[in-house]
C-alpha cells in the first residue's frame, strides 16, 4: 500500500546583516588552528577560536603583561590567511582569587570600573584595548559555566549570578576600550542541566540580564550566544531552534547564536584506540556527524559554526581525541577533508529548510550561486531511500571527503540509498547515517523517502 504524507516546516531566514558578515568572513571556523597554520589555512576557514588564559597573560600580579600565550605569530598567520581571531577568556590567576586557581571568582568584582582592585574589569580592559591594533575583537566570557563542580570539565566556582555580573563588567570595559568589540555570552553544554532536572543555564542567564533595569540601555550585556553540541544528531537543531525561540521571544531578535564546538570524536581509530568510551564511533562517523550538525545547524538559525577542534595536543595514549588531524601524528583524519569540503561548499547559503520523518532527516539549501543542495541522511538503522527530483538533465553528488560525481537522472528523480544510522543500546540512534550530498540547480522543493515495504513518504521544503 502506497501513503503520501505532506510534512510543512519552517527554515530560517538569514538577515542582510547576516549575509554581510558571510561574504566578508567564511562561517565555519576551527578550535586552536595555530597548531598547524599551514594546514589550517588549507581548510580555508573564516575564523579560529582562540584561548586567552588570564593566569598566563598575568602569572603573579595585575601589573604583569605576558603575551607568549597568545603569539602574534599565531595572530599574523591567521590574518594573513583571512582567518579572523576569536578570544576565550577564562583561568582566574591565583592572586586574583580567594577560590582555586583557574576556576576561582575573580576579587573586586563588585567594585567600580576603574578600581585597580576590580581585577577581572581591568583584565579585560586591557586584553581588549592591546588586541585591538592585532585585530582581535571578539571576545568569550569565560567556558562552561554551567557545568557543577562534581562533573568533568569543571571551570568555574561562581553561581549564576557570579557570572552575569563578570559579563555586565567585561561588556562595559571592553565597549569603552574598543567599541567595535564583540561580547559573546560563555559557551554551554545544554545536557548538564537538562539532565538534572533544571532549566537551560542560557535561558536562566538571560532572564537575569532582562531583569536589569540598566540592561536595554547597554545591549544587554552581550551580541552573540554560544553553543557547544556533540555527538546527537538531531539535538543540533533542537537545542539551536529552542535557544533562537528562547532569544526571540525576549525580544532580542538581533543577537546571533554561534555553534563554537561541534564534533563527534571517533574512539576506533586504527590509530589512536579510545580507553572506555562513551560512544563507539568510526573515523567515517566522524566525518558524516559533521556535516549532519552543519547543515542542521544553518537550518535552526546558526550564524557560525566551528569544529573542535584541530588538533589535540599533549593527549595522553588512550585519551578522548576530538582533532580532524589524529593525535598519532597530525595527519589528516576523514574529517580534516570533510570539515575543507563544509567550508568550501556551505558558507554561501540564504536560506535553509528541514524537514523530518521517523526515519528521516533531511535539509534543503539554497545558494547565493543559485545552486541548490540537499543533504539527507536515515536515523534509524534500517536503510532506507529517497528520490530527488531534477532541476535540470544532471546533479552532482559530494562525497564526505568533497569528492564529485555526476548523475543522470532516471525518469525524472535521482534515486539514493541511505546507510543506517549509528545506535546503541542504551543511547538509541544517537547519530545519523552517512548523508548523500547533491547539489543541483535551484527548482523543485520536495523529496520522496521509501522505505524497506515500498511505502512512500512524499516531503515538502516549505518556504516562508
């Protein structure tokens, strides 16, 4: 028996003052590519993450300044690859703390802004007003807040409310040092707090900053909000929709959300075996969770997104590797050609639609070219296929590595297999297949699944 079954989605609109910021910068980026600045250039991204530890810029006393931490060498490569620097600024020193070094409440923070003892004001001040000549103006406050003391990746000691007021006083020393800065608010986890059973540290963060009389008159307090998500598939587009409609809803309409870490570390690399893994996962599982999170990631609304990260170094043997180069020895993994292929192919969309079935994802893309891409991929393991009407008599289709086949068309559509998804038995179909790639001329706006009964599901991209 054949059912038709009509799915109606909504995809995002990129504002003029997103497509400026496009052409100007690549979206994609990368965590810490100075490791490499030869390759990293090859990957051809717009941006680079980078940490600017305040214990290291100032070891013993507010009046150090100590740049080797942050090279100019790293700053110059990266400019002269048209690569653009974004700061992380975290690690209390321990004389600015009564808490841990690295982790502790900075002192003063409840002081003026020009107090000398208002430690973490006049560290960001100075950060932002030496950077500035360099070309740095984005700024991170801090990482991870949200994650509690108990749990690994722990970086700070504050509440809350600790750390809306660092926020407010880096937004207003950093605006006064440079006003072209740009304040993001820290990246964080999601699942650490939905998992127990408490609301987003993000939606908290912002109702503290609405409930500021002084807030609207200064922006509230930050430009971007920042995400890091790995591993499942689908929560990249939940977890972006949820925060976009969280921002909306509040009327900030104009802040950007940043995916500043995606990935999905392999743990059955031939060369770098994993010690106790979570997820049992593939170099090419790697590769294809990539681009599953990009293009779901500019379908929910993301202004940028980058890979963590490049490299990891000082890993010991058995450690968790997220680097799209192996730890064994720097060399190209899949997603290395993967993460080149997403930064070539996807920086030049204007718009992007998701659509959904039990069994199915998959995201329409239209170019500023006039191209048209579609990326599908199963979500269960079954295989499964699609059908991809034509726009015109041929298509290409990319490989994960940016490979290009051209197809011909039969009677009308293109006709793909789909792999199964990756499941496990406590996790589920966490991650999607290998997504099939082809790009085509703009046209038709709908896609054809068929399943192992030869029961068809007709979707529709809808345009709003």
């Amino acid at each position: 028996m054949k059912r038709v079954l009509l799915i109606t989605l909504t995809f995002i609109l990129f504002s003029t003052v997103q497509a400026q910021d496009v052409s100007e910068y690549n979206r994609f980026g990368v965590v810490e590519g100075f490791w490499f600045p030869e390759q990293t250039c090859d990957l051809g991204v717009g941006w680079e993450r980078i940490i600017f530890d305040w214990a290291q810029h100032q070891p013993t006393s507010p009046d150090d300044w100590h740049t080797l931490n942050v090279d100019d060498q790293w700053l110059q490569a990266a400019d002269a690859c048209n690569r653009e620097v974004v700061a992380l600024l975290k690690n209390t020193p321990e004389w600015a703390t009564d808490g841990s070094a690295g982790h502790g409440l900075p002192n003063g923070l409840d002081l003026a802004l020009d107090d000398p003892e208002n430690y973490w004001a006049n560290f960001v001040r100075r950060t932002v007003e030496y950077y500035a000549s360099r070309g740095v103006t984005h700024f991170i406050i801090w990482n991870e807040p949200d994650i509690s003391s108990d749990t690994y990746g722990y970086e700070f000691e504050g509440n809350l409310e600790d750390y809306f007021q660092m926020l407010r006083l880096a937004y207003l020393v950093a605006k006064e040092a440079n006003p072209a800065a740009v304040i993001h608010l820290a990246g964080t986890t999601y699942w650490h707090d939905v998992n127990a059973g408490r609301r987003p540290y993000m939606t908290r963060l912002v109702e503290r900053i609405l409930s500021d009389p002084e807030a609207a008159e200064y922006n509230y307090y930050f430009d971007v909000l920042s995400l890091h998500l790995y591993f499942n598939t689908d929560s990249v587009y939940d977890i972006v929709r949820e925060m976009r409609e969280m921002l909306d809803s509040n009327g900030l309409e104009d802040k950007a959300i940043w995916i500043n870490e995606t990935n999905a570390a392999p743990t059955d690399d031939p060369n770098w075996l994993v010690d106790r893994p979570v997820f049992q996962l593939d170099l090419q599982n790697q590769a294809a969770f990539l681009v599953q999170s990009v293009v779901l990631g500019l379908a929910s609304g993301a202004e940028r997104i980058a890979v963590y990260k490049l490299y990891d170094q000082q890993l010991p043997v058995g450690g968790e590797s997220f680097g799209i180069l192996s730890p064994a020895d720097a060399a190209p993994r899949p997603a290395f050609a993967t993460w080149r292929m997403i930064s070539e192919r996807f920086n030049d969309v204007e718009s992007a639609a998701f659509v959904q079935t039990e069994t199915l994802d998959a995201v329409q893309i239209n170019h500023a070219t006039g191209q048209q891409t579609v990326v599908a991929w199963a979500r269960e393991d079954i295989p499964t296929s699609i059908e991809v009407p034509t726009t015109g008599d041929k298509a290409y289709r990319i490989a994960l590595n940016g490979t290009i086949t051209v197809l011909r068309p039969e009677n009308g559509v293109y006709r793909l297999s789909l792999s199964p998804a990756t499941c496990e038995a406590n996790e589920g179909c966490f991650l999607g297949g290998e997504p099939v790639i082809i790009v085509q001329a703009q046209g038709a706006s709908i896609i054809n699944e068929t399943s192992l009964d030869n029961e068809s599901v007709t979707l529709e991209f809808v345009q709003e």
